[in-house]
C-alpha cells in the first residue's frame, strides 16, 4: 500500500518536473490592438482550446505573448522583432498583422528571412516565405483570372487603396493583352467624389463592371457605403469584391438589395462552425482577419501536436526540450537564419478552422481550401453559383473525381439562371425571319407550300425544335460557346410571343413601366431578350445589351411602278381641266375669228373676190381657188396643225389676221412646251419612289403616305434617333391622320399592294424581303439604304450573362458563323427574289403602263376615223350623186389652177398684180 502510494507520487512529480510552457507571440498594430482587445481575446481563447485539448500538446501548455507596437520602417520593425522583447522571450511563432507598421510592405515577408515562423494575418506579397493566413497573391490572381473569364469581362475598372495590391496583381495584369482585357486601374482618392465621378464617367463609355480590392475590410465596406451614397453601387453596375470573407450586416444587406447593383462575393468553404470563443460578438459577424488570427493559433497547436507526435521518446521525455532547451522556439535573427524546427510542420496540418480548411504547403502558402461564390441582385444576392477549389486534386471525400468530369477546373460554377433554376430563360418575339414557328404556312415559299403536312410538323417537333429561324440557331451555337468555355452544361428554354401579342418593349410615359419583352427581363421572368431588338438611350437607361450580332438596313417598300394601276389618261395631267378647257375655247374662238376675218376683212381672199370684179383673169383665178382658205372647216384644221407645231396649207392675207395667227402661235407654242416640260414628271411619277435614297428625300415626297409597324425595330429607331430628318419622318407618321400605322408587317405589305401607289411602309430589309418574295411579284424594295442601325440583345443591369453573350458574340463572329447564318436564314430565295434587266430598267424607263393614256388615244382616234369612214361609206350608198358632184367639182376646181409660170416671164403681169397685193 505504501509501495504503490509512493510510485503514484513519484509519477506526479515527474509530470510536473517535465511539463513545460510554449508561447506564441503577437505584436498588434493600430488596428488590430483596439481597445476592445477582440483580437488578443480571440488568440486567448484559441491558444485555451489547443492547451485542453490533450491530443494537441499532452500535459504541456501554450500561452500568448502578447505585445502592441506601431513602426514607421522596416528597420525598426526588425530590431523590435529580433530583440529581448520578442524572439528573446523564447517563443515558438509570432503572428503579425501588417497595421504594426503601415509603410513597410509585407513586413511578415521581409522578418521571415531573418527568423521563422512568422504568420501573416493580411493578403502577402508574391512568393512571400511567411505563413500566409490569408489566400495566397498567386491564388487570388487565379480566382479573379478565372472569374474574368467565367463572366467574360472585357472592359472593367480595378478600384484599389494600395500600390501592394496592385503589384500582387501583377500577373493578372501582364495577361491583359493575351485575354483581351481593358483594365482601368483606379486608386481610391482622399474625396471619394473623384473616385465616385470617374467611375460615372467610364459607365458612360459602358465599362460597368468593378473589382474592388483593398488592403482592409473596413476599408472595402467603406467603399460599398460610400458608393450607395454617390449612386455608383447602382443599377448598372457589376462589382466583383476580391476581399475575401467580407462581412455584411444583415441591414447593410438590405439596403444593397434596393440599390439593383449587382454584387458577386467571395467565402470560405468548410468552416468548423464548433469553434467558439469568449468575445461579445458571435463568430458569424467576425471579421475574416479575426477569423485568420483564431487559426493561425490553431496552425500553431497543429503544426506543435504533429511535432510531438514525430518526436516522442521512448522514456516518455519531454519532445519539446533538448538540453532543457525549447527546440520548437524561433531561432535568433542571423545573416544566415538556421529554419525553426517546427515551420516543415506547417505544411503537414490539415484541419477545418474558423477560416475554412486550414493546410499549407512547403512556401507557407495556404493550400486545400474552397471558396464558395455567390453573385445576384435583388433578392438573388446571396445565391450561392458555385466554388472555387484551390487544390483540384485534393478530394478527401472522393467525390469529385467521381462525378465530375471537369476536374481538374479550379472555377466550377453553376450558369447563371436567373428566371428559372435549371435554364436561361431566353424571351423573343416572332418576326421572320428572325424568329418564326417551325411549319407555318405563311412563312413558306411558294415551292415549299407544295410539300407542306401540317400534321408531321405538330407531330415531328416540341420545345425550342418548334422554333426556326436565324434567333432560334443563333442560341444553339451561343449555348455550344459557353458550355466550352464556361466548363457547364447550359440549358435554355425559348419563350415566345406570338404574333398576335408581339411587343419588344416600350416604356408607359405615365407609370414609367416597361411591357413586352423588356418587362419579362426587368422582372425576373426571362434572363435574356432577344432581338431584332433594337438598343436606344432609353431603354440602355434600364437595361443592359450585349454588342450588335446584327446589322439592320431600313428601306422603303412601294407598289412596282409596272404593277400601279394608275389613271388611263395620265397624258392630259400636265395641264389641269380648266386650262385643257380654255386651249379648246381659245382654238374655236380663232378658228371663228380667222373665218369673220375671211369673210369681212377687206384684205382676206374671199373679200378681195367678191368686191372687186376687175381683177385680171389669172389674179381672179387665185383668189377664188384661196376664197375657201379660211371657211369654218379649214380654220379650225388651220388651228389644231398650229398648236400641234404642224405646218399649215394656207396662212391669212389681211394684217389682222396674220397679226392673230402670230399671237396665236405663241400661245400655242408656250401651251405645247410646258406640257411637255410637265409631261415626263407625271408619267415618271409612280417611279420616284423606288429611287429615293435618304430620309430628306423621303420627307419631300408629300403625294404618298409613308408608314411604320407599330412597336416594330424601325419604330423604335426612329422615334430614339438623335438624326433631325428621322425625328421628323417618325413625327410626320405619328401626326398623320388616317394612321398609316399597320400592327404587323404582312399587314403593311397587304397595304402597300392594295393602295396602289398611294402607301408605302419602311422597315427592316430582311423582314421585307422575306414577306415579298413570294408572288405575286407587285412590290419593290428600294434599292438605296435610308439608314442603318443595329440588333443587340438585353439583359437584366449588371446581370454576367451580358458580358457571356458578348463573348460568344464576339467568337460567331470572327469565325464567320453569324455571316453564314445571315446567307442561310436573311437571304431566302423565292419565286419573286431578284428582278430581270427589264424590270429594272423599267423603274427607269417609261413602260407601256405609263404611256396607255397616248395608246389609248391613238385608239380612240383611229376609233373616230372608222366611223367616219363608215359614215362616208353609207352616205355613199345613200347618195352616190354627191360623191360624183364632189369629185366633178373637184376637177373642175384642178383644171381652173391658176398657171403661175405665165407671170414669172411677164413683167407687166407681174406687176399689175403687185398692185391687187
């Protein structure tokens, strides 16, 4: 009994003879030794959980040194770690946050090639020896690289408050070129106005995407506080925190919901959420350093407890003493530092902490951890979209090497669904050829009309296969670029409107509320709307596109000039009813003068014979054949041969009437030149039309009605547009009564051919062309391009899906795929596609349709002369005595010609007959 007490005693006190007392150190900064004392409290309680923990340390103890200093150098930092004060108290790590001294850089880095182990609390340098608590600079240079790519950022800023961070970008930066990125590097300014202006500035220029990145968290959330105020963490916006572990207050959350930014943040993964310490705040509101300085004690009992276990003697003495010596404390600072003997332990601790898995590798860098992202807006803001796995290879559990085939992707994110869980929800509009219902009869062409089932077409398709058109394939290659880039399977679903319910979007004036297809994205109900929508300065105000997958050309589409079934007699337009009618009165009038003339003027031909009976025989002879020159027949024949510039058979002899005949033909000369000056333009009139080349030229061409599908690209483009002459076409189509506004372009095509001449619509080229193309053939399409504009596609603002469409985007067209999709789909051929060298030149030239008002004419003329001839024909039969009385009298008059040679050898003759003159 006293044998067995006596070896019990003994047993005791050589437990207490060998049990011993290890210390880690800290030096705390401004910061970090506030006077809360929350950091030197959590080091307490973690260092608490080692030393219970018998497996950590068996019967030994770890207790923290704690000290608290600020510097102003590197050099005194040094002296300060290396003196009694800190390595001379024989501890076996230091734990160094970067406030000790603000204007080193990497004070643990450049401290750890003097003596080791000393952890770092805050982000490193590049290839820093320290133990670095924090993700590694070459780590979050890969997640943010990876990030980029997975949203597929092109244009954004790096908002940072420290020339360290930007050099542990480095990497990052120096692949710029090689990724195609335009990185604006923008330091945080003293007044947060000028950081706030700038970044306005460059959303103006559509750069909206931001990675923030500093040094502290407080100074982060500062930023996020500050850019609510300044409106820059707004709707619009896409801000990517690289601060890992931020922190936010369930309120601060709140509020970032109303702004409608769009915030993706980053979080350690597997979190022992066991761990608890002795402060007022609960762990879950710790900032991510706090949560850093908790591990870093934990490192330091797991790297002691591994020690032991590789050291324990065989006689049970202490494997932390050599010599009475602690063989675990940092050696002294030396030119030629010798390795503690604990740092190689480091590198084999592997444990859940208050930071996530804590491991590290040979460099002190930690390794093995996941960080978990999550991206939204709104109410989405903390969906969680997938990970990030710093160490693919590592698979404790033996899940991933099972099931996923990307394994070796660091970045394995879900897509990002915003509308539904499992797929994009893409919202359209039907409008050939763009988007159209596969088998629809009015979108076939005239030969494929013949081959048409609608049964095996019901039957044959479902989901998106319903759809064809250049959209509907456009999405199957987009789909087919993301799911390689992205390493995800990428699923989508088509919603579309039909053609009784089209309406790409418009914003009520009142209310302020968007419909359509914009309303479906604004809410939440679709991820993507997809054109032909076309991008304007209002609807960028609320929405976001992608770059243009398609240009749009605007032309006019008229009646074909050969196809207008205009007035017959277009011919007598020149000169209006009235003044056809004066010329026909003013005709008679001198042709009733000319014969009063003959008649009672003294100088006429029938007056001389009648008063003067001593005329020579010859003289008299001529005057009685001219007598008859202006009887009331062959005066009016004397005025119609006039104004038609015809010659004439005989002229008047007295001044008067020859002065009237001159005056005469001077209004028939101005009548017979202005009609003819007007003439060309009435009969090209229907063909001007088909060659107008710019709006100017359209808003002069008041004779035809011009119109517009309602809500329709066109529409929306004109009425956005900042061009004076299309601000005025879309007002002169608005104010236009009746509205020459048609719901739908097959109803504006209907339109054109129905008014013949008098409307005309303009539109996209390839909406036209595909609804005339099949017969009948009585339109055009002009050939000249009023203006261009441009389809892009839109998402929700700030939402990564623009900036992964403008990817694939860009990639279809550099390969030639959209070019081929626009041969396949935009120029369809149909039976009226393209138009012969006769028709073409028949909107140049006049056609038979535009001169049947002469024909016609010609027709009713020689309509007048066979009823003449069958007049003359039956009064022939009637009364053939007058036919031969006619003629008798007709030989009669040939035989008393007067013989004018006798006169010209006879100058007596001659000049008695100058006298009658």
């Amino acid at each position: 009994m006293k044998l067995g007490l006596c070896f019990l005693l003994f047993v005791g006190v050589q437990q207490v003879v060998f049990a011993i007392e290890l210390k880690l150190a800290t030096v705390l900064g401004d910061r970090t030794g506030a006077d809360d004392g929350e950091y030197s409290q959590i080091l307490r309680d973690a260092l608490e959980h080692v030393s219970d923990d018998s497996d950590f340390l068996g019967i030994h103890r770890i207790r923290l040194e704690l000290l608290g200093e600020t510097f102003n150098s590197f050099w005194q930092s040094m002296v300060y770690v290396c003196s009694e004060t800190v390595v001379g108290r024989s501890v076996t790590a230091l734990v160094l946050p970067e406030d000790v001294c603000d204007d080193c850089d990497d004070l643990s880095a450049t401290i750890s090639y003097a003596t080791d182990p000393i952890i770092n609390l805050d982000p490193g340098s590049l290839e820093s020896p320290a133990i670095q608590m924090y993700p590694s600079p070459e780590d979050v240079n890969s997640l943010l690289k990876d990030m980029l790519q997975y949203y597929k950022w092109v244009d954004f800023t790096l908002l940072y408050d420290n020339g360290k961070l930007v050099e542990n970008l480095s990497p990052l930066l120096s692949e710029a070129k090689d990724y195609g990125w335009n990185i604006r590097l923008l330091p945080l300014s003293d007044d947060f106005k000028e950081t706030a202006d700038a970044i306005k500035y460059d959303r103006l220029q559509d750069v909206n995407n931001i990675i923030l990145y500093t040094f502290t968290e407080e100074v982060a959330l500062d930023v996020i506080k500050k850019g609510i105020t300044h409106g820059i963490v707004s709707k619009g916006f896409h801000w990517m925190i690289a601060n890992i572990d931020l922190f936010l207050e369930r309120g601060f959350i709140e509020e970032l919901r109303y702004t409608d930014a769009f915030i993706t943040r980053f979080n350690m993964n597997e979190t022992d959420g066991s761990l608890s310490t002795t402060t007022t705040r609960q762990r879950t509101k710790y900032e991510f350093r706090q949560r850093l300085a908790f591990d870093s004690a934990l490192a330091t009992g797991h790297a002691l407890r591994l020690y032991r276990m590789d050291n324990e003697r065989a006689d049970g003495t202490n494997p932390f003493e050599v010599d009475n010596e602690i063989v675990v404390n940092m050696p002294r600072c030396s030119v030629e530092p010798q390795s503690s003997a604990l740092k190689p332990y480091f590198s084999k601790i592997d444990f859940k902490g208050m930071s996530g898995r804590v491991a590290f590798n040979e460099d002190g860098h930690r390794v093995n951890y996941r960080i978990s992202v999550t991206s939204g807006i709104g109410d989405t803001l903390h969906f969680w979209r997938g990970e990030w796995i710093q160490n693919p290879s590592y698979d404790p559990y033996g899940v991933v090497s099972q099931s996923n085939e990307n394994s070796d992707q660091r970045l394995r994110m879900n897509p990002y669904f915003q509308a539904e869980d499992d797929h994009l929800v893409i919202s359209m509009v039907e409008v050939a050829p763009y988007v159209m219902t596969r088998g629809k009869v009015e979108y076939l062409s005239d030969d494929e009309k013949g081959a048409y089932d609608d049964t095996v077409i019901t039957q044959q398709y479902s989901g998106n296969e319903r759809y064809e058109g250049f959209l509907p394939e456009l999405m199957k290659y987009i789909q087919d670029i993301l799911q390689k880039s992205l390493h995800v399977n990428i699923d989508y679903r088509l919603q579309v409107f039909g053609d009784a319910e089209r309406n790409y979007g418009t914003k009520d004036i009142v209310t302020g509320e968007w419909n359509g297809m914009l309303k479906e994205v604004l809410e939440g109900e679709a991820d993507v709307a997809a054109g032909p929508l076309v991008k304007t300065a209002e609807r960028e105000a609320d929405i976001d596109f992608t770059i243009p997958f398609l240009r749009g050309r605007i032309h006019l589409l008229v009646k074909h000039p050969n196809h207008i079934h205009d007035y017959a007699f277009n011919v007598m337009y020149p000169l209006g009813v009235e003044v056809w009618f004066i010329a026909l009165v003013v005709m008679f009038f001198v042709a009733a003068l000319l014969f009063a003339y003959n008649h009672y003027n003294p100088n006429e031909w029938r007056s001389i014979v009648e008063r003067d009976s001593n005329l020579y025989e010859g003289d008299a002879e001529m005057y009685k054949v001219n007598a008859d020159n202006f009887n009331i027949r062959n005066s009016i024949w004397f005025a119609v041969t006039t104004i038609f510039l015809q010659s004439y058979d005989a002229s008047p002899r007295s001044h008067a009437g020859r002065i009237l005949a001159a005056f005469w033909w001077f209004f028939a000369l101005i009548t017979v030149f202005l009609y003819g000056m007007h003439l060309s333009s009435f009969l090209m009139f229907n063909k001007q039309f088909a060659h107008v080349r710019t709006v100017h030229e359209l808003l002069q061409k008041v004779e035809i009605d011009v119109g517009l599908v309602q809500d329709a690209p066109v529409y929306s483009y004109l009425k956005a547009s900042s061009s004076s002459s299309n601000k005025a076409l879309f007002n002169l189509i608005a104010t236009t009564q009746p509205s020459p506004m048609v719901r739908n372009i097959q109803d504006g095509v209907e339109r054109v051919r129905q008014l013949d001449g008098e409307y005309s619509i303009v539109e996209d080229y390839n909406i036209l062309n595909f609804f005339t193309r099949n017969k009948p053939c009585d339109v055009f399409i002009g050939e000249q391009s009023l203006d261009r504009f441009a389809y892009a596609m839109a998402t929700k603002s700030g939402s990564p899906v623009r900036d992964q469409f403008t990817y694939a985007i860009e990639k279809l067209s550099s390969n030639g795929t959209i070019e081929k999709l626009e041969k396949k789909w935009l120029e369809k051929e149909g039976k009226c596609s393209g138009v012969s060298f006769w028709e073409k030149e028949g909107l140049w030239s006049l056609t038979l349709v535009d001169l049947q008002g002469a024909y016609y004419l010609l027709l009713i003329g020689i309509g007048c002369t066979l009823t003449m001839l069958f007049l003359d024909l039956v009064a022939y039969l009637l009364c053939p005595t007058m036919f031969q009385t006619t003629l008798r009298e007709r030989d009669d008059d040939n035989q008393r010609v007067p013989q004018y040679e006798q006169y010209r050898d006879n100058g007596a003759a001659a000049q008695r007959s100058s006298d009658f003159l």
